[in-house]
C-alpha cells in the first residue's frame, strides 16, 4: 500500500521517531538531534521497502534511481537490509543540512536521501577541508579548490551517482546495521564512525 502524500509528509509538531544518524553537508554546522516523521507502520502485505522519490528543486538532481538502489540492497546480507520499511528520494529545502538521514520508530525504519546540486559541487566551507573529510569524498570528486572565500569539491554525474550508492546509501544502512544488529550499547553512540566504515569496507558492483 503506497501512503499519500499527506501520510508521508514530515510534521514536526508529531513525535514518531528519533534520528539515528545521518551524513551531514559538510558546509554546515548542525544542531538538529530529533527528526519527526508521519510515516505509517507497513502492513504484512506490504512489499518492503516501500519506495518514495519526490521531484527535486530546479537546482538540485537525483543521480540515482530506485532500480540503482534495488540493486545495491539484492548485493548485501539479507539481515543488512531486511528490516528497512522505507527509503525516500526526498526534496530538499534551503534549510536541510542532511545529505542522508536513518530514522527509526513507530514501526518505521526509514533512510531519506536528498537531491545533489545540479553544479556538481559541494561547497565545504571558509576553512580548508580536514583529511579525514577529503578520504571520504576521495575518488568520487576533486581535489579542493577554493573560490572567493569558500573551499569546494566538483563532481561529474556519474562520480555522483557512485558516492550516492558506495558511499551515502551504504552508510545510512551502516546506521540500520549499528541500531538493528550491534549488541554493545557503548558502540551505538560512536554509530558516525560505525556508518563510515561499514561503507569504506562493503563492497558492491555498481
């Protein structure tokens, strides 16, 4: 059962989940610890995960498509992927500092990505980008060049469809896999660092 469009809309007055973790833009400081959702829990006849994809703004795209992330989850361990309820193609907003976002609760477990820029560039910030920021994005963009006073990386389209699925998808389900799998409570809350690995080490054919 596909949910309408007024089920799936985030409210944030509704206190349904908690986000769990999520690959942050990297220009922007974030402050947000709760992300609501509206979601309905899945009924048994329901084939999971139910796919949504929203049209992006005029200046952003999706370099992916639902058949791209098909394939990356018929790739991983079962146990991986097979409680995920929901994943959403979401359109963004001036506010959005989330790339990606895991979000649990209510019987949903839920991975929204959010559209790239149709520049192909990610602005980093004033400051000159960290090692460990630039190992992330290492082979899929760049080196970084700075323009007036901000710091950014370039892409092509297809270098931004492989981070979409080797780098952002697997890390959210590398969030999934932390919540749903790892038993140590103390290791739950290094879960940032728990997504990145999962995705540097799981290997997948695009």
């Amino acid at each position: 059962m596909r949910q309408s469009r007024k089920q799936t809309a985030w409210k944030k007055s509704r206190t349904f989940g908690d986000v769990k973790g999520g690959r942050r833009w990297p220009k922007l400081k974030d402050n947000i610890v709760k992300r609501k959702h509206s979601l309905l829990k899945p009924s048994e006849f329901d084939e999971l995960p139910i796919y949504m994809v929203e049209n992006p703004s005029k200046d952003f795209y999706f370099p992916i498509t639902i058949d791209d992330i098909k394939n990356v989850l018929a790739q991983l361990p079962p146990e991986h992927v097979e409680g995920l309820t929901h994943i959403w193609l979401r359109k963004t907003n001036k506010k959005e500092k989330y790339q990606g976002v895991y979000t649990v609760g209510s019987g949903v477990r839920l991975i929204t990505l959010y559209p790239f820029p149709k520049s192909n560039q990610l602005i980093l910030g004033k400051e000159r980008p960290t090692h460990k920021l630039l190992t992330w994005y290492k082979g899929y963009a760049s080196e970084p060049q700075k323009e007036k006073d901000n710091w950014y990386i370039e892409f092509t389209e297809e270098s931004a469809r492989r981070y979409y699925l080797e780098r952002l998808l697997l890390h959210e389900i590398g969030h999934y896999v932390n919540e749903t799998l790892v038993r140590n409570k103390a290791a739950r809350y290094k879960s940032e660092n728990s997504a990145d690995n999962y995705a540097f080490n799981m290997k997948i054919d695009i």
